[in-house]
C-alpha cells in the first residue's frame, strides 16, 4: 500500500477560468457544485486525498490516486482540474486552464447549456467550449454521444458522409441529327 507520510506542496501559474456558466443561464451555484461534488461517488476519492491525505483501501485505485493527484486542486472548496493543451502550435497554447469538475448529477445540465443555449455548434467547438471550462472522466464520449443524438442537429445539419448519386452514362440516340 502507498502511504501519505510526505507532504508536497506545489504552485502552479494557471489561467482564471472563465464564468462557471457559459451563457449566463446559471446551472448550479459554485456552493452548490461543492456540495455535489462531495456527495459524487467518482469524486469522493480525489477530494479526500487533496484535503486529508488519505489514499483507498484499494492498492490499484490508490496507484492510480497518486498518479492523477497532481492534476487536481482545491481552491474555495471547488475540486478543479489542470489541464495543459499539448499543442505544437505555440500560437494556440493558453497555458495551464483551470476547469471545474463536473460532479455526476450535474453533467447532462452542462451539455444542455452549452450545446442547446449555445445555437446547437458541432462536436469541435463544443467539445473546445467544454474542455475549456469543465472536465470530467470520459468527456470526450458524452460531449459526442449528446451532438449525435441532439434532435435540432439532426434535422438542421448536413451529413457528414452522405452519399453521392451514382453516375450513369447518358443514351444517346443521334449524334448532331
């Protein structure tokens, strides 16, 4: 098992995140998020490590605790999780961004906000819009399974890989007749 014995203490020069709500439509007050999150099941791991040190009974999820841990800070109560774009472009690196983590219950009225009350944009600019503000396990996967299943998408967007009509030679009866 792996002990807590050692203190670390890290500093880290992150960006402020942007408003906890993308358009103004409040989802869930900043003291509300704090409560879910310390109620969440996928949340009660992390948040006991970063606030007390303590690892699970578990040996592989303690591994992989002491792994994530140093992506993950308390600040005001709120669990927030840094994230550093890896981008060779140096022209599009924003730094380390501070993104809210987005208990269990929560998360359907976060995609609804920024997809639906957004003007319904595509999987990349939502998933951008997302990344940039929130974070969660397995993200990615629900940002495209809610676009995919969007019915106003689904009525309103061209296909992706639609199908062209075959092309047939014409028949042609008298040539200059």
């Amino acid at each position: 098992a792996i002990s807590a014995n050692k203190t670390v203490e890290m500093s880290f020069d992150y960006e402020t995140p942007p408003a906890p709500t993308p358009t103004g439509n409040v989802v869930a007050s900043l003291e509300d998020v704090t409560t879910q999150q310390q109620s969440c099941d996928d949340l009660k791991p992390i948040i006991a490590y970063l606030t007390t040190g303590e690892f699970p009974a578990d040996d592989k999820q303690a591994r992989r605790l002491a792994f994530e841990a140093q992506y993950y800070v308390i600040e005001n109560g709120a669990l927030y999780h840094l994230y550093e774009n890896k981008t060779k472009d140096v022209s599009k690196a924003k730094g380390i961004i501070k993104q809210l983590v987005v208990p269990r219950k929560l998360r359907s009225e976060v995609l609804k906000s920024l997809h639906d009350d957004n003007g319904h944009p595509g999987l990349t600019k939502f998933y951008t819009c997302l990344r940039d503000r929130y974070y969660w396990y397995g993200m990615y996967s629900e940002a495209e399974d809610y676009v995919k299943h969007c019915t106003a998408c689904q009525k309103t967007k061209y296909p992706t890989n639609a199908k062209k009509a075959p092309l047939h030679p014409l028949q042609i009866d008298e040539v200059f007749g």
